[in-house]
C-alpha cells in the first residue's frame, strides 16, 4: 500500500499538477490539505476525474480557507468530519477527516498555523493539537495521521534554527503537543528511515528557498507502531515542488510492505514501482 500527504495550498489551483502526480506515483491512499473548497465544488470538479481513477473521495471543506480530503483505493469506511470536541475559532474549521481504508484508520490534518506565539490563534492550535491526539488514543484500528502539523519536531527539520527564533512552528510548547501523539505509540516514518538526513517539505515561495533547500519539515506521516514496521521506503517527492505553478509544499510518500526499485532516499524519487505491492 502507498500513503501519501500533500497540502496542495488550493486543489483547484494545483489541477493541472494534481492529477498528473495521481496517474505518475499511483497512491493508494491519498491525504490531502488545503484544498480550499466546500464540498459540493470539490465533488464538481474532482468527482469524475477521481471516480475514473479508482479513487473514493471524502472531503471536508469550508470555501476560502482550509479544507481536507481522503482519496481512497483501498476501501473508504466510517468517514468521520472533523474531531469530537474539536475546539473552533470561534466555530470549529474543516482541519481533520478520517476513514477507515484497508484495516488502518487514517486521518487527514491540517493543523491551525499558530500565526505568534501572542496571537490567541496559538493557544487555539495547542487546543486543537489536544483534541487530536485524544482522537488518535480512542481509536480501535491502528492509527495513521498524515498531514501538514505546522510544528516542525526538532531542530534539523528546519533550515536555521537561529532564523526561528521567536516563531511559530518551533515552540517547545508545540513541539510537546506533537510529542503527545508519538507518546501514544504513533512514530514519525520519515524521520524513522533517515534519522540524520536533512530533508523538508515545505519551502516558503519567497528569495528562491525551494532552489536554495531553505526549508521546514513539517509535513509527517506518524503511523501507529505495527504499521511503522511495515515501512519499505519512506520520502519526499520533491520533483512535485519544482516546474511551474507547484504547491510550497511537496508530497510526503510512504510504501508499506514492498517498495519500487533503486537506492531512494529521503528526497529523491524512486525510478519504478514494483510490478505489484501489498493492499
């Protein structure tokens, strides 16, 4: 099975990329963020070109901001729209969907940005950060969370920890909120595979940081541990953040059970897929 997570920052934007990536790489499962839709536009304008693909859909959005989906060719069971007791500002957002795909329970997030650490938007992503992860602690099947969390887990996900100071995204405040979900047994695949690599997936659109890899990992695929022993090959698609009219953030992959051909690392995407793979 493959897993994906991309924040498309606008699906309708990232068409002309989005389904092309789709026929290239194959995902089975597919976690999606920032598709900045409500419901009935995502379903016109994706439904045909997703339903020819195998891809059942599960999208949760809102209009201008935000918005969430779940792509599935593996099964796509008790969808679920947003988090039980999920904190809102003021109202609760479309940040989170889950489904059941293939016997994994898999959740699609895109954790609230923070803005500063004085805005009341911090304190609103510490709450929201608190309903996730007592989210993942009741669930029965073993847990994937995929998505954009905003909070990069340590030092070396960031370009230069000096440029950060006094920011968002590096707190240990919400680095102990994203430590609440690996204390519940949820492990960081990427980060398991390449523990001292430098690798991102998020890179600012500004003074050409992608072409200087000045960026930030915090896209995280964070799998319960019966899945993470599973992972064949873990990495970032970074040719999806290259070319014209891409995301500033790239696909986040994760082969389960076999994994294509080559030597991949964190950051270089492999040459073929195996001839079958484990659903």
């Amino acid at each position: 099975m493959r897993i994906a997570t991309w924040n498309v920052n606008s699906v309708r934007s990232r068409m002309p990329r989005l389904l092309p990536w789709l026929d290239e790489r194959e995902p089975d499962v597919v976690c999606l963020q920032e598709t900045k839709l409500p419901d009935d536009a995502f379903t016109e304008l994706l439904d045909e070109e997703l339903g020819s693909r195998g891809y059942q859909v599960a999208h949760h959005g809102e209009g201008r901001w935000n918005g969430v989906a779940l792509l599935s060719r593996v099964g796509l069971e008790d969808v679920a729209r947003g988090l039980p007791d999920e904190p809102g500002f003021p109202e609760p957002e479309a940040r989170a969907v889950s489904a059941t795909c293939d016997g994994l329970r898999i959740t699609s997030v895109y954790v609230p940005n923070g803005r500063t650490p004085d805005d009341p938007h911090y304190e609103y992503k510490l709450a929201w950060l608190g309903a996730l992860r007592d989210s993942v602690a009741a669930q029965k099947l073993p847990s994937v969370v995929c998505g954009d969390m905003n909070v990069a887990p340590t030092d070396e996900d960031v370009w230069d920890p000096a440029q950060f100071v006094g920011s968002t995204h590096v707190t240990p405040a919400e680095r102990a909120a994203l430590a609440e979900l690996t204390k519940l047994g949820l492990r960081d695949v990427v980060r398991d595979r390449w523990p001292t690599q430098r690798v991102f997936s998020y890179w600012d659109y500004r003074a050409g940081r992608f072409h200087q890899d000045l960026g930030m990992r915090i896209d995280l695929i964070l799998a319960a541990g019966p899945v993470a022993e599973r992972v064949a090959a873990a990495w970032v698609d970074r040719a999806a953040r290259k070319g014209t009219g891409p995301s500033d953030h790239a696909p986040v992959i994760v082969d389960l059970d076999t994994a294509p051909d080559g030597d991949i690392g964190p950051v270089v995407p492999p040459p073929s897929r195996p001839a079958k793979r484990s659903r």
